[in-house]
C-alpha cells in the first residue's frame, strides 16, 4: 500500500509540473451571494449567484456533490453568464463534471486531485 502511495504521489507531482495554468488578462471582481445545503448521505447542494460591477455580468451556479466514499466524490454543475457589456444578448451555459480524489497520506495529511470537465 505505500508503494502504492508513493507512485501515486510521483505522477500527480510530474503531472503538475508540466501543466500551466491559464493567464488573467485584467482584473475582474464578483459580488457573490449563496448558500450550501446538506443532502443526508448523498452529499451537499451548493448554490450562488453574483454580479460583477467591473463587467457588467451577472453569473448563476448550481453544484450537487455526491460523496461515493469516503475518498471519491462526484460533482456534476451548470452555470449560466450573462454579459452585459459585449452587446450581446446571448448568454452562455456551461455543463461541468467534477471528480474529486482523496489520497490520505497520515492521520492529518492528505493529497486531493481535482478533475473538471467543462462544456460551453
């Protein structure tokens, strides 16, 4: 098992290293308001939605998290945006998937790897 754990740790580590992130082109803020919501043992339903001032867009979001175990949890999303500004009145949906893996290392340490799918 901590061969196993040692492996694991060596791949997301070279992974991550070679990954580069996306560049922010100009700052933006958000007013965000929302809430999360306890499903019993499947999870929890988080909720918000914002306006942001700088761009003139509004921004709703729903996520269901579903705990499959004590390590895995799926997060399947929708988010709508609208944007005021480009003079549009099309608005955009996105469609996410989330899987989110837990690999404990101690009592008080543990890695969490991310993985998200987004569709415009």
């Amino acid at each position: 098992m901590n061969r196993l754990k040692i492996i694991i740790l060596f791949f997301t580590f070279s992974i991550s290293t070679s990954l580069k992130s996306q560049a922010i082109d100009a700052p933006h803020s958000f007013v965000v308001v929302g809430f999360t919501a306890n499903m019993g043992n499947l999870g929890k339903l988080t909720t918000f939605g914002g306006y942001s001032p700088t761009d003139n867009s509004y921004i709703a979001r729903v996520l269901p998290t579903f705990t499959i175990n004590k390590y895995i949890s799926l997060t399947p999303g929708y988010a709508f945006f609208q944007d005021y500004e480009s003079k549009s009145e099309n608005a955009e949906h996105q469609i996410m998937a989330y899987a989110t893996f837990t690999l404990p290392i101690s009592n008080k340490l543990s890695i969490t790897d991310r993985n998200m799918y987004y569709y415009q």
